[in-house]
C-alpha cells in the first residue's frame, strides 16, 4: 500500500470547517473516479489545506500526482501543493482490532504486561 500526503499552503486564518466538509463533499465523485486510490482524507490546518491518499500501488499514486494535476491545484487553491509519497507496509487498526502486513492480518505481538 502507498500514502501520499498533499499539503497545499493557503493563507490564514484557517478555513471555516462546514465550507470545507462543504467543498470536501461537492469533490468527493472526483476521487471516487481514481484509479487504485483506497481513500482519502481531507484535512484543514492552521497554515492550508491538503490530504492524506491512500493507494493501492505506487504506480496508481504516480500517475495521479503528475504535472498536470499540480498545475489543476493550483488553479483551484491559488497555490502549488507539496506531495510526499510513502511506502505503508504495516497498519495497525484499532477499529478492526488487527496489524496488517501487506494487507494480511498478522497475529498480534505478545506484550509483557
């Protein structure tokens, strides 16, 4: 699994949240058209705006982040966003009670307790 963290810098103050879950909603049918994107979390800061992406191969992110969806950013937010891309072999979920390795439920570590 890949993460790509998106950081757009937008000038304060931070923005109002109901316009953002307002705008975040409206766009949502355009990631739902992503290929290999899992989910994506919207996020709002102090210092802008940005995502969290959850794909489901470092292709699939890559050819999403490409020049021209930065400059189509750009034009959207006034600023030309940052994209970092990571490797995410191992999640814990606390929700559904397991580690994941590679997607896989792992048993659990034994804690001394």
């Amino acid at each position: 699994m890949i993460i790509a963290v998106v950081t757009i810098p937008l000038p304060g103050p931070k923005r109002d949240r109901q316009a953002v879950i307002d705008r975040s909603v409206a766009d949502a049918p355009i990631f739902q058209e992503v290929p290999g994107l899992r989910r994506k979390y919207f996020l709002n800061g102090e210092t802008g705006g940005g995502g969290v992406y959850e794909f489901e191969s470092r292709a699939a992110a890559e050819a999403w982040f490409n020049a021209d969806w930065a400059d189509w950013m750009e034009g959207r937010f006034g600023a030309r966003p940052s994209v970092t891309i990571w490797d995410n072999p191992v999640v814990l979920d606390n929700i559904a009670g397991e580690v994941r390795v590679d997607g896989v439920p792992t048993p659990k570590p034994q804690t001394d307790a």
